[in-house]
C-alpha cells in the first residue's frame, strides 16, 4: 500500500524510539499534486530492542537455522531487510537478511540505532541510544542525527550483504536546533521534502539540510518557553523549519504544531502515550492531509485495531495541522503553509482571555479552543507478531519504509525501471555470467548483480523508450506518444511515430501510418489484432471484443486474453504470439500449430515487424573444401506495412537457419556498415572475396533492393561446418529467417538431395 510520486520520491519516513530515551525517526514526504495508486509491498528496515543479540528466522522457513540460511543474527546497533513475502496489507510475512552491521571497523556504532531514515539515494539517517564515537563526527550526542552515506547503497538490496562501510556526517546539532534547554530530545523525526531538498541527505555535500522537519520529542515541553511559543506534549509531532545551518548542518529550527495526538477523532479519542516512530507515506500540503506509519505506547484509543504496541506498525490515514490561513480557510500548521494573500495561521484561541493558541498546554486555563481538529481513521499496516517478532527482545526500536514500488525488491531510488519489474539479473563483469536468482553470490568474486540495461544510460530495459539507440536520456520514460521535445532533451530523438521500433516500450512503430485504416499498428505503437469472432472486427485488447465475457479474444495482439481477470483464459486462443506468420507455433487464429518451427532471433518483435517471405530458391552445398555443409544461397521477397523500413548500412543484418528437432542450424551477422547503399537509391550491397576464410562470418555477397513497399534480397555464404545433414534431417525442412534491425523476414523451407547440393523450395 506504499504510495509514491513519479519523479519525487513520495515518502515521509520517520522512525522510532525506545523506551523511554530519545529515539528519531527519520522520514521523506511527498508533497504537491493528486494522491498516486498505491504499489507493491515495500521494503521494511527496522532496529530491534535486543538485549545482545537476536535471531529473526523468515516467517515460512521450515529447517529455521541461521546455518540453512532461513534466519539472521542481529543486535541494537545492527538493522534487518524484511522483504514481504505475503500480498495487501497488513503485512504479515517477511524473507530476512541483514541490512547493516554497526560494529563494522569503518561504521564502528556500537549504541542502539535509535531511529533511521532511507533517502531515495540509499543515504541512511540515524539516531543512537547514547552518545557516542563515529568516524566523521566524533561525539555523537543522542539528541543529534547521522547521516551515513553507504560506500555502496544497492548492495543489501542486490544480495551483495549488508552495509559495513561508509562516510558520516552530522546532520542536525540536537543542543543548538533545540532551543529550550528543557526539551528533550527528539523521539521521532522526519524530514518533508520541498523541491530538491532530499537531494541533500548527502555526507559529502556542504549544501544545508533544508528539508522542513517533522516530530515529537521525548517528555514535550508543557511549561516555560516551549519551543518557538509551541507547547506540546510527548505524543503531539511538531515540525521544524531549518533557520540556521554551518556547514549544512541545521543549528536552528522555526517550530510549529504540526498534529496535536491526543485530539484525533476528537478529544478524549486520541493517542494519550507517546509516538514513537513516524513514516509519511505521502502527504499533501494544500489539504495538509496524508498516510503516515507509525508506533505508538499507551492504551489503545477509539477505532484503532488491536494490536501490540511493540510490534505492530499501524497506519494513519487522515489530516494534519492545528490552523486555519486567514482569510482563505486553507489548512496549515503555520503560516508557511497559506497563499501569499493570507495574513495568518489561525490555530486557535485561549477559552479563557482568547490568547493565540496551538495547544492546551499554551493556556495558562488549560484548555485551547483549536481551529482544526485532525481527523483519521487507523489500520494495521505491519503485524511484527504474525511476521514472527515473538520474542520479548524481538520489539521494534526503529524502522524505516523504503518504497518498491514495481516489486522486484530494488528501492525506488536506486531502481532503474521502478515502474515495471526489472530485477536484478546480470552480473557486472565483463563476461557472460548471469544470475537469475538475483542474488551477487551467483556472480564471479567482486562482481555485483544488476539490473538489465543494455545501453548502458540509467534506464532500466523495460522503461526505455530508446532502448538500445543513442538518446542520451532524452525521451527515455515518455509515456505513450514522445512528446516533441523531453525533459532533458532538446529535440525528440525516438518515440512512438518516428517510424523505428522501439522494444520493449513499444511493440510496433509504422511512422505516420500509426492508427490509420488498415494498419497492423496503432496509433500508440502497440499492435493491431482481430476479435476471434465474426465480424472479427480490429483489436488491441480483448475488451474490446462484443463477446469478451463469453470468451472471445483478441488474437494477434501478443496477450493470450484472460476472460475474467482472474487467470480465466479466454477459450478462443490456444496462443497469441502477436505476428501474422501462420506456420510457426502458433497460428494466425491463436491455435497452437502441431509441428510448427519457431522464428529464433526475432523473440523481441512483434506484428508487422515480423514478415512471411516468399523464398524463390535456397541452396545448400556440401562441397570437398569443408565437412559437413558448408555454402548456402538465397533469394527472395517480402512484402512490407506501410511505413516499415530496413537500413542495411547502418543495422545489424542476420541469417538464421533452424528446425524443431535441433533449434538453431546456423546463424550468422554482418554488422552495421558492412552493407553499402547506392547513392540515393534504396539498393544496398555487401561482397567478400574472403568469405571461406575459417573464422569468417561466411556472407560471401549479398543484396537488398526495396520498392514502394516490396524488399527483395540474394545473399549467399560459405562457412566451415554449415550444420550436418543429420541435424538438417532427411529430407531437411527448416526455417530461413533474415534479420536486418528491427524486421525479420522469415518462411519454412523444403529441400530435396541432388548430389552434394540440397535443392529448397518455400512451403506455402
């Protein structure tokens, strides 16, 4: 139910205490613009109140050892990874793994972590139990906050182990930020992010930490000066504005009531004991209203769930400040809050002598008559017991909520696709190793498991509009139609309606023929399909078939259609592999074809990218030079949509051979420039004296000549060791694919045997 904001990392974190001695919690807020859809499950980091150490097994494991791997070892200076492993929330099941180890020799904390905070660039925040000895800031006192850089912030995400190195800094100064000497200090915290200011949350950095403030403090301030004129109380959350900083560091805070506890829902029907951790999901200003995680003491209030307080995490999903703008009526908690227009913050007023007021405790009668009550209903958001939080060391001290958003366990801020699911899958090395688990371990020694990004700019694969063509970011994560000119970017680069194929973000690119009568791709560059069913009316979704709900689907638009949503799938389609080819293995009426050859190389496309060829000839020689077969020749044409085009000079040029019983037979590439073009005219020509060199990539000649829409092609090779004729099969019958870029032009071939030579002719 995590909720995040597209370009903002749309959450406020703030996080926990203990029992009784100061504890932060830090945490980022979204702010601005409409609520987002809530994602996936996210990531929860928490501290836990371990006399020594603790063991945390995985909520289903079954041998439950730290030997089998199904549990962790943890103490208070140390934090645990729990990745959900159960669906909605609450969130009752967690996989464990150790997420940071204090007493590392360059972290060397050895105090309960106290609180913490995950910005978006894995920069951690924290508070501990004492003061204490860290490299970078030398005293750090329990009322100040650390902000600790990981030398390499994926690396508990990515299965490369838990954090023990990195760089600190001191983020805010407890004694100068504080301003009355009687507060205690603070037992959660949380910074709302305005513009750029998470940016911030850098201990490399010299830019101040100017992110407004939000918190309670331990034992509140009922008396004297209070903060700024604000009294409060130990379960009422204030925020700060940072007002004086050196060295980036905030020394100086301007306060106001930001959510008075013990009024929500009304007096009498709020939180009377203390907030100890806070998380903002998202929050929005202009109704001063969000959802924010958080642990609590004391008995439990009216309409909140049962629960255990050391546990359970619970949620708030209501609004926040005491005031009132003057004289717009916009909710704020100071005047920071109101339109320019505004005079003031109306909080409320002193029943007796109408004095300002921002609480019951700014009165000397006590009672404050506020302007704005807060209001929220109250849900369980993690249940610590079912996750197996069960023994008495085993409380939550702090936590942090790291939003992942897609679910494929890479944090927001560090995904490179956090919209769609890219796990981690290649190793970063330069050879070929992989690992599909996801985990470092499967990698090479030193190498780190990433996730697929072919070109290599930033961009996760699935979410890059120019996937594997230079575009410097320009129009990477355009939705839909690339607008004329990206962010980033001064004019469009590739997009849906430039003409060229871009996988996987679009699944057809026909230029100016998108959408138009007739055209196999449509006007957002996913590809056209027909409804199973007469009038077989063009498709491309299944919904849009008259008889959906009665199992008629879309064929040809690559989704076998499920009926009813729930993995129903709809009886007309057997298969839906979103091409036009009808002797592959799945027919151009979505029925699965007994016997039928695969296309290889062409798995990434899709409708009229992928063409049946009418093959005139193809010729194999089984000549002395060489065992086994080893020249082949081709000729042939196809006909293209309107608006598809090949460039031979300038893109990748494959012939494939396969069959069923072996696969692939032969493939060989010619690269970009290789193919010369003649002039001006659409004729393209590759010639290599050399091609029976072993070694060599076999093309001998070949040739492409396209007219209006009709490319014809002859090619010929000679290569060492073809394929044999037993893996061809006697009589052979294969498939012959040509690959130039993004289009495949493909047709099933049969031969016969003349001597050396086998003689092929295309089958219908």
């Amino acid at each position: 139910m995590n909720q995040f904001e597209t370009g903002t990392w749309g959450f406020l974190r703030a996080r926990t205490r203990g029992a009784g001695l100061a504890a932060i919690a830090l945490m980022l807020v979204a702010v601005g613009g409409e609520q987002p859809a809530r994602g996936a499950e996210p990531l929860i980091v928490i501290s836990v109140t371990a006399s020594g150490t603790t063991t945390l097994c995985n909520t289903f494991c079954t041998t439950c050892t730290v030997m089998s791997g199904e549990c962790i070892v943890v103490g208070e200076e140390d934090l645990a990874l729990c990745k959900p492993a159960s669906t909605g929330l609450p969130i009752t099941a967690c996989n464990w793994s150790k997420f940071l180890v204090g007493t590392a020799a360059n972290l060397q904390i050895n105090q309960q972590i106290r609180a913490l905070d995950v910005a978006p660039n894995g920069n951690l925040t924290m508070v501990v139990l004492n003061d204490t000895m860290v490299p970078g800031v030398s005293n750090l006192k329990k009322q100040d906050v650390a902000v600790l850089n990981p030398i390499d912030p994926a690396k508990p995400y990515l299965g490369g182990g838990p954090y023990d190195d990195g760089t600190f800094k001191l983020y805010l100064d407890g004694n100068l930020s504080q301003q009355d000497a009687a507060a205690k200090p603070w037992d959660a915290f949380a910074l709302l992010p305005q513009g750029n200011c998470q940016d911030h949350v850098d201990a490399t950095g010299t830019a101040n930490y100017d992110c407004p403030i939000v918190g309670s403090l331990t034992g509140g301030a009922t008396s004297g000066t209070g903060l700024d004129g604000v009294h409060f109380e130990n379960e009422d959350l204030l925020r700060c504005i940072p007002d004086a900083f050196s060295g980036g560091t905030v020394e100086g805070c301007h306060f106001s009531m930001f959510l008075e506890a013990d009024r929500i829902n009304g007096a009498g029907n709020g939180i009377n004991g203390d907030i100890e951790a806070i998380e903002f999901l998202d929050f929005t200003p202009s109704t001063m209203s969000g959802h924010m995680v958080f642990k609590m003491s004391g008995a439990n209030p009216p309409g909140f769930p049962a629960h255990d307080n050391g546990k359970d995490l619970l949620l708030y999903d209501g609004t926040f400040g005491a005031g009132l703008c003057v004289p717009s009526g916009q909710p704020c908690a100071g005047i920071e809050d109101c339109p320019m227009t505004d005079s003031s913050c109306n909080t409320g007023s002193c029943a007796i002598g109408g004095a300002a007021c921002a609480s019951d405790d700014d009165c000397a009668s006590g009672v404050c008559n506020v302007a704005r009550t807060p209001t929220a209903t109250v849900t369980k958001y993690f249940d610590g017991v079912q996750v197996g939080l069960s023994g008495s060391g085993q409380s939550i001290e702090a936590f942090a909520i790291v939003p992942d958003a897609d679910g494929d366990n890479v944090p927001d801020g560090l995904d490179n696709c956090p919209t769609v699911s890219n796990p981690p899958s290649l190793c970063s090395g330069p050879g070929p190793e992989t690992c599909p688990s996801g985990l470092s371990s499967e990698c090479p020694s030193g190498e780190t498991c990433l996730q697929a990004d072919a070109d290599q700019d930033g961009v996760g694969d699935p979410c890059d509009q120019c996937n594997g063509r230079p575009d410097a970011g320009a129009c990477d994560n355009c939705p839909g139609n690339c607008p004329v000119a990206c962010a980033g970017g001064s004019a469009v680069e590739c997009g849906c309606g430039d003409g060229i194929f871009d996988f996987p973000s679009e699944q057809c690119d026909l230029g100016m023929s998108n959408g138009t009568m007739g055209s196999p791709c449509s006007a957002t560059c996913t590809i056209m399909g027909k409804c199973t069913r007469p009038p077989n009316a063009p498709c491309t979704q299944g919904s849009e078939c008259p008889q959906f709900a009665m199992g008629e689907g879309c064929c040809g638009n690559n989704v076998r259609d499920d009926v009813d949503g729930m993995g129903g799938i709809t009886p007309d389609e057997d298969c839906d592999d979103g091409n036009v080819i009808d002797n592959d293995v799945c027919s151009n009426i979505c029925k699965q074809v007994p016997g039928g050859i695969a296309i290889l190389g062409c798995e990434d496309l899709t409708g009229p990218n992928i063409l049946p060829a009418a093959i005139k000839v193809t010729k194999f020689k089984d000549t002395p030079e060489a065992p086994d077969i080893d020249r082949w020749k081709t000729k042939g044409e196809a006909i293209f949509a309107t608006g598809l085009t090949i460039d031979p000079d300038s893109e990748d040029t494959r012939i494939i051979y396969n069959n069923t019983p072996s696969g692939e037979l032969f493939s060989s590439t010619l690269g970009p420039g290789n193919f010369v073009q003649n002039g001006t005219k659409l004729k393209w020509k590759f010639k290599d004296k050399e091609a029976d060199v072993p070694g060599s990539p076999s093309w001998r000649k070949g040739k492409f000549t396209s007219k209006t829409n009709k490319i014809k092609f002859t090619c010929d090779g000679r290569k060492t060791a073809l394929f044999t004729s037993a893996e061809a099969g006697m009589p052979p019958t294969m498939r012959q694919t040509l690959r130039v870029g993004d289009v495949c032009i493909t047709g099933i071939i049969q031969c016969i045997t003349k001597g050396p030579t086998l003689k092929c002719a295309v089958v219908p």
